[in-house]
C-alpha cells in the first residue's frame, strides 16, 4: 500500500508534469480550425511536428490519468474504500475512453504522411474523413469529461468526509466536476446557454495540485481506531 503522504506526492507531480494544457491551449488551436476542413488538414500537412506533440501531450496526459487514480484510491481510501473505488473507476473509464478516441489521430498523420495512399491523401473526400477522425476524438474527450466529473464530486464528497484534508478542498473539486458535467453536456441539452463562465470552475484542480505539493509530504496515517 501506498501512504497518504506517497499518495498525495504521486498526485501532486503527476498533475504538475502533466502537458494537457500545452496540447490544448497552444498546439490545437493552431492546427484545428472549426468548420474548415481544407485549412485544418492543411495545417496538419505542413506541420507534423506539432501534430505529433498534440498526440503525445493527450497521450501522457491520459496515462498519468491512470496514474492519478491509482494513487486517489490510496489517498482516500482511509475515508471509504467502497466510494475511493468507485471514483477511480470513473477516472479510469474516463481515461480508457480518451484514449480509444485518440487514436484516430494516428490514421491522420499516416495518410497525410503519404505512406498509406499515396497522392490519393489530396482527395476531399480522404480530407472530409480525416477531418471527421479529428472531430471524433473531440466527441470521445467531451463526453468522457462528463464521468471526469463524476469522479471529481465523488472525490469531493470523500475530502469533506476525511479529517486529513481541508473540507473547503472537497467543496472546491465538486463544484469543479459539476462544471464540466454541465459544461460538457451544454451542446447536447442547452446548447443557448451562455456558460463559458463556468471553465473558471477548472481552478478547482489547480488548487488541489497546489494543496498536494505544498501539504501533502505532511501528511500522516489516520488513527482508525
């Protein structure tokens, strides 16, 4: 078993080396252009490097996903071990499903690449259903962000319970998951709706990191008795 001060380390650095934000603040926008399909797979075409980071930062980032709730389960377990279960299943579902949509990226690359169809790769036809592999993995991510937040409340729930971690902390993470629950959900149920204000509910997972790597080496084994 894994002490809560090792559980909350592996946490804490494995959201602080995770590149998600890279991939998706920076390197997307520049290739992924919405609703122009020629623009995009011509961005891709002529920048594979960045395409190829794009794929690696998802990668590594949906791996240390895996990483994460292995080491929630044993920083909350202590709390109910029922309940810090489920909210790694969550995550991991959520990161399973990730990671089966981003492999469409790969087919991508390879036929822009020109070594699976040769100047057949130039069609608009290839370049509509690369563009919808693209979309794809976008549909995969969101709606798997949904469970995300799932396992974020359930993990909230668990720190308001524990007397090892700020109540404040759980309320701060549930409020986060319900974010991207609605959020996520908003282009299927209200797609009107003016939420873009609720991404600032995102910080929850920023305050967290901070928590882990400033308090977490403190922490010390409750007294179960």
């Amino acid at each position: 078993m894994l002490t809560l001060r090792q559980a909350a380390l592996i946490t804490g650095f494995a959201y602080l080396l995770n590149p998600v934000s890279y991939a998706e603040f920076s390197l997307w926008p520049k290739l992924f252009i919405p609703g122009n399909v020629e623009q995009t797979i011509a961005n891709i075409a002529g920048n594979h490097g960045a395409f190829l980071g794009v794929f690696f930062a998802f990668f590594i980032n949906f791996a240390e996903d895996i990483v994460i709730a292995w080491a929630l389960y044993f920083l909350l377990a202590p709390v109910n071990k029922a309940l810090s279960l489920l909210a790694s299943l969550f995550q991991l579902v959520y990161a399973s499903i990730c990671l089966s949509g981003l492999f469409n990226l790969l087919p991508v690359y390879r036929l822009l690449g020109g070594a699976e169809l040769g100047g057949a790769a130039s069609s608009g036809a290839i370049h509509e259903q690369m563009y919808l592999m693209l979309r794809w993995f976008r549909y995969d991510y969101s709606m798997a962000l949904v469970l995300f937040g799932i396992h974020l409340i359930i993990v909230g729930a668990l720190i308001v319970r524990s007397h090892y971690i700020p109540r404040w902390l759980g309320i701060v993470l549930a409020i986060d998951g319900l974010g991207w629950i609605v959020c996520m959900l908003q282009p299927y149920l209200y797609p009107n709706a003016p939420l873009d204000w609720l991404q600032i509910t995102a910080l929850g997972e920023l305050v967290f990191l901070v928590w882990l790597l400033i308090a977490g080496w403190r922490l010390k084994q409750p007294d179960l008795a």
